[in-house]
C-alpha cells in the first residue's frame, strides 16, 4: 500500500528569505502606546518549488501592534535557516516543508524563556512557511492547517468583531458613537474600544456612548492594554459590571497573574487576556495561577506574536487540557492570517480591523461577511496578495 499524502505532493526547499520593515499608516493610540512609528515585519519564503512558471514564494508578518523585528531576523534567524542542510526541514513522512522544523532551526542556540521580540520574529518565518505549503498544494491555508491538525476545516464562516474606539486628540465621543454605528451597520455583530486613557468618568462616557450606539452591552468589549494597578483595576471592574459588556480585556498586567486572578474573582462578566504571552509555558502559567473560568472568559493569544502556529496550536492543547473548548480561544490581531488560523483549527472566532493599521489590518474585499460570520476567500496560501493595500507592498518584496 502506498503511502497517504495530501492532496499535491510536493517536496518544498528554501531558497532565500527576504524581509522588509512596512510603517503603519495613521496616528492611533491606545491607553499605553502610541502607533505613530510603528513598523511590522514582512517576510517572503523563497522555495525551489515552481507552480505557473515561478518559485513558490511564502509571505506572513508579525502581527500588529508591535515592533518589526528585522534585526532579529537579518543577525540571528535568517542565516541559520538558510545555512541548514535542507532535508533537516523537511518533514519524514511525505517530504514537505514542516514549519516546526523550521521553527527550530531558527531557534537554535537560543536559551529558554525571554521570549518578547525573538517570538514574534520567529512568528514571521514559521506562518511564512505556512503561506509556502499552501500555495504548494493550490489551496486557502485554512484547509492546509486543517488537515495538518487532522482538522476538517470550518467552510460557513467564523464569528467576527470590529476592534477601533482609539483615542485621538479630540476625545470626541459622538465621533465615537458614529464609528460604533458604522461597524454594526457594516455587518459586525460586536465591536471592541480602548479604555484606560482618560479618567473612569471620561472613559464611562465612551463606553456607554458605544453600547447605547451597537444596541447594548452585550454587543461592547473594552480594552485596557494592561494599564491598570490593582485599584483602578478594581474601580473599572465595578463600574462596568452592570452594563453587561462582552468581555473586558487586559484590566492588568498580563503577567500579574494573581492580580489578575482577583479580578475574575470581583468581577462576573467576561475577562479576556493572553496576547501578550508569547510561549506554552507562559499559557500554562496563566492557566494554572490566573483565576481564569472555562465557562466565561478568552484567551487571545496570537500565532503572530508567539513564535507561529506550532506554538499556538500547542497553547490551544493546554487551554483544553484546563477545560476551555477552544470556542475560548478568539485571537488577537484583526488580519488574514488570523482568519485562516481561526478557521482551519475551528476556534471561537477573531477581530478584525476594517478601518485600522493599513495596509495589514481587516481583510481582502472577497471575504465575505454575513449574518455576523466571515468567511476566507479561496486564494492559495493566506491571500494577503489579494489585500488592498499590502498588494503593492507584497509585490516590491518578491519582485
């Protein structure tokens, strides 16, 4: 009997690894970082495999929000991928590119723990290689991540919310209300705005400006980017608890896990948290001593910033060995490669950025959005070729 492969076998090498730093376009804040300056890491994954004529190419970023990480790659990452002997990336069992290898390639000689910018430059190469495979097989990367995870892929659509509500230098809070309104008429069931910036009594203006605009509490998170101590922490908590809001994100440190753990214990709705943990071992952790409960709260760790998909997908295993359904799991960075990700592991959704962080933010025109679910389009790999804006910027890195 023969041996079983997907559906095209191919036998994908390395070639090159090209990157480029690509600014953020506007001037956002949130309560603890401005944007302006910001710049994010496109990597492209040449491989020796041809399909219409021309090398397949692989392409990802480091999410969004944080800093490019083009020394990492250019000093460290880079050339040790390049210098490894190529069957040593390769996967035994069918001669395809295997992304964990690759993965711990780029780590090698790195010391455990530590993890902050190293992880979302590694993020960069390993979701690169994810893009690579499924361009290879001339199909979307959420039925490449399924089937790799013995997953059959989510087809309908997966839940969606719009993340805005930024500070700008107006506070103007019905600018914020029409944002809001604009959101929900556009299709998104729930949005997310920041909080944390102002006084609690500036902030409640937003807020309840936001619920009464997207039709009730139900229908708002808020976002705090770890900006609370322990006493406004609390202050915010009991504030808001009575307007029901769909979750409320990062009150604190996201690595004070007793804090955190207080909170969840003074505070009945939904607490969200976990994007800025960049490894397993810091999600155990979370798990283990953060007071989080499996039948309410989220866990939006990101492919992006945490080493890639073989990590994430490690992290979904720990959630689930801690009684979360991976429903919980809702993933920080509202963009493609998030999408596919969500949808080829079957999660509990993703945000998306439809007005935000160009050219990465949101999604390509042929992604569909309906009855509050959206859907990736059918374009090989992640499609970020077919992203208004990241196109261009797509072409001068692989020309």
């Amino acid at each position: 009997m023969g041996r079983r492969v997907g559906p095209k076998e191919v036998h994908v090498r390395v070639t090159e690894v090209r990157e480029m730093d690509v600014p953020l376009q506007g001037g956002l804040s949130n309560a603890v970082v401005s944007f302006v300056g910001h710049k994010v890491s496109l990597v492209a994954v040449v491989s020796d495999h041809v399909r219409h004529g021309v090398p397949v190419i692989g392409v990802a970023f480091n999410s969004i929000g944080r800093h490019a990480q083009g020394g990492i790659l250019r000093e460290r990452m880079v050339p040790r991928l390049l210098a490894s002997a190529p069957e040593a990336l390769l996967d035994p069992r069918d001669g395809l590119l295997d992304p964990a290898r690759v993965l711990a390639c780029v780590l090698r000689d790195e010391k455990p723990g530590g993890h902050g910018d190293r992880a979302a430059a590694a993020s960069a190469v390993e979701l690169a290689c994810w893009d690579l495979l499924a361009k290879a097989h001339d199909e979307p990367a959420f039925a490449t991540i399924a089937r790799r995870h013995g997953r059959a892929p989510t087809t309908a659509g997966v839940p969606v919310y719009a993340a805005g509500g930024y500070y700008d230098a107006s506070d103007d809070v019905a600018a914020l209300a029409a944002e809001v309104r604009g959101y929900i008429a556009a299709g998104y069931p729930a949005v997310k705005i920041k909080i944390g910036g102002v006084s609690l009594a500036q902030d409640l203006r937003r807020i309840e400006a936001a619920v009464d605009a997207a039709g009730g509490g139900r229908q708002v998170a808020v976002d705090a980017n770890g900006r609370f101590g322990r006493e406004r922490a609390l202050a915010y908590a009991a504030a808001l608890e009575p307007l029901g809001l769909r979750w409320l994100e990062e009150a604190v440190d996201p690595l004070d896990f007793a804090l955190n753990a207080e909170l969840t214990a003074r505070y009945a709705g939904p607490i969200a948290t976990g994007e800025n943990l960049f490894s397993r071992q810091d999600v155990a952790n979370l798990l283990r001593f953060g007071g989080l409960r499996p039948d309410r709260d989220v866990l939006q760790m990101d492919a992006g910033l945490a080493y890639g998909l073989t990590e994430y997908a490690a992290m979904v295993t720990l959630m689930e060995g801690a009684g979360f359904d991976r429903s919980a799991a809702i993933p920080h960075g509202g963009h493609l490669v998030n999408l596919h990700i969500v949808a080829g592991l079957g999660l509990g959704g993703c945000e998306a950025y439809p007005g935000v962080f160009q050219p990465f933010g949101g999604y390509s025109d042929d992604c569909l959005l309906s009855d509050g679910l959206i859907r990736p389009a059918d374009h090989p790999g992640f499609g970020l070729e077919a992203k208004s804006g990241l196109d261009d910027v797509i072409a001068r890195l692989v020309a």
